[in-house]
C-alpha cells in the first residue's frame, strides 16, 4: 500500500523531527511484530495535519465525505494486510476517529490563530474516538460518548501535534475490550510517543458480538494500518509505536 514523503523540519535547539506526509486517500500500512495470538496491543502515534502544498501549510476545515462509506472512515487499528477496512476480505480491530454519533463524519476544524482539531460535530473542541471491528462488510460499533482533546497548533509553534493512545484487548467471548487516551500540544514527538505508550487509558467498554477470533485470540490483524480521508489535508505522522501487552 503507498506511502507519504518522509520530510524533517527543526524545532527547538535544532532538533530534527522526521515525519511522514500521508498525501490525501493514501493509507500507512507495516507488519508489526505482534505475535499471531496477541490478546491485547496498544498503539501510540503523535500526528498533525498540514494543508496540501508544503509541510509547514496550514490545514483548513473540512469535513470527510457523508454518509460515511469505507474510505471516509478516519482509521487507527490493525488490519490483516488484505486491504481497506470495511470492504470484503479484510479484517481490522481499532479506532475510529469520527463519533457514530454523528455519523461517523470525521471533521476538522481550524481556529484563526492555526490550531486544528478534530470535531466530532464540526462546534465541539472534542472528538468522540470509538472501537470498531471489521470482518470484510460486516462491522461492528462501539458507540463513543467520551470526550477526548487532540488540538494542535501551528508547525512553526511550541505544541505543534498531539499524541493518541489506542488499547485493545481481544476478549475470549468475541468481545473487542477499546481503551483510549490522548493528549493535545505536544512539541517533542520523541517524549510524546514515549508517554503515549505508557499512558493511562481511559477504558470505554466492549464492542458486543462480531468478534472471530475464538478462544485462541488469533485474530489475524498483526499489520498497522492508519488512514485519514481528508482531501484538502495530510495527516502528518511524527511517530509511532506498537507493543503487546500481557
């Protein structure tokens, strides 16, 4: 699946970030090293957005197609590697970006001093992660009613990302166990992956039926997978981490 440009840019007293640009509609996909019946994975990952023309661009406000449809679904999870989640084939456990309960519309709003955020109803500062579950066409929902804060400001500034803590947990009764966390104005992205993957994570309950990975956990889904489907945006990608826990 196609990548972004790897760019770096000086912050700081000259330290370098490197990061990713996922140009629009282009997905971030790796084989983790995730043994095959891992019971439960955390995700940590410190990302911006940045407008189209250059990494130091502005995004501007936007909101992802609606209804949603597959590829409109603002995505952090694991996947089998077989392709887009929520098309036939695949399977993934994870995140959705975009509260269900407002469509899983996943919208981005940009403030007149350059902070941008995610919105769950295009008003609110906060966005409403919930877990989702795919076997190929058939998905399940974790419906999010917590809210959770990932502002960002300006490439140019202090705080200039935001850190996202996603835990699950395959549960012997089929059931996905979704945890999150996250953390606005993070302006070393070394520090801030290191204290994503050791956050506390706020526990929003179970994903109810649709599970296939029996009692031996296997599930399958070992490959990162992160997509946003914004079309006058980039998700900037500053680091990533992935660990199986006990």
């Amino acid at each position: 699946m196609a990548l972004g440009t790897i760019a770096s840019k000086t912050y700081g007293t000259a330290l370098e970030d490197r990061f990713l640009l996922l140009e629009p509609g282009v997905a971030y996909q790796r084989l983790t090293g995730l043994a095959e019946g891992w019971r439960r994975a955390r995700i940590a990952a410190v990302m911006s957005f940045v407008g189209l023309t250059g990494p130091d661009v502005l995004p501007v406000n936007e909101d992802a197609i609606s209804p949603w449809t597959p590829a409109s679904l603002f995505l952090i999870g694991l996947s089998d590697g077989q392709g887009l989640p929520g098309l036939a084939g695949v399977k993934f456990v994870g995140a959705t970006m975009c509260s269900m309960n407002h469509g899983a519309i996943a919208r981005l709003r940009v403030l007149a001093d350059g902070t941008a955020r995610l919105s769950y109803n295009g008003n609110s500062s906060a966005h409403d992660p919930g877990g989702i579950l795919c076997s190929g066409t058939a998905t399940m929902w974790h419906i999010p009613a917590t809210d959770f804060y990932g502002d960002h400001k300006p490439t140019s500034s202090e705080g200039f990302c935001f850190s996202t803590t996603v835990d699950l947990a395959l549960n012997s009764d089929n059931t996905l166990q979704f945890g999150y966390q996250s953390v606005s104005g993070v302006t070393n992205p070394t520090l801030g992956i290191s204290a994503a993957i050791a956050a506390g994570k706020s526990d929003l309950g179970a994903i109810n039926g649709g599970g296939w990975w029996g009692d031996d956990g296997n599930s399958g889904c070992r490959h990162l997978f992160i997509r946003c489907p914004f079309h006058l945006n980039r998700l900037r990608i500053h680091a990533l981490r992935v660990m199986q826990l006990a």
